[in-house]
C-alpha cells in the first residue's frame, strides 16, 4: 500500500464531487481525503500500484491542477 501526497487547486467543498466522482472509480484506490485547511490543499491517497502521474493526468483533465509532494 503507497500513500501518495498531492497539493491540489480544490479550495471549496463544492469541488470536491468532481474529484470524488473520480476517485472513487479507481479500484486500486483504497482511501483518500482533502486537508482544505493546509495551505497546499492537500490531497492523500492510500491506493495499489497507482502512479502518482495517474493521479495528477487523472484529476487535470477534471480541470483540477494536481502536484506530487515530495515528504
């Protein structure tokens, strides 16, 4: 099990359908969730075998700007 760590440009809660329409498809994603209060809106995946350029092509496409951090 990987956890991937992204900063994200979801700053409402309205967005976060969009995102969770998407993520939720994805069987190799076992749980995520939004930090909204860090400044990065953050974005955690705990997924098998998910790349995290996936992720990023993934919500990008929904419009939704998505970035790696390194920790």
């Amino acid at each position: 099990m990987d956890v991937l760590v992204f900063a994200t440009s979801v700053t409402q809660k309205r967005q976060l359908s969009r995102v969770q329409n998407l993520l939720t498809k994805e069987p190799d994603i076992t749980q995520w969730n939004f930090d909204l209060d860090d400044c990065d809106n953050i974005l955690r995946i705990e997924a098998n075998d998910v790349s995290p350029r996936y992720i990023e092509t993934l919500l990008q496409k929904a419009g939704i700007h998505c970035q790696e951090l390194e920790y």
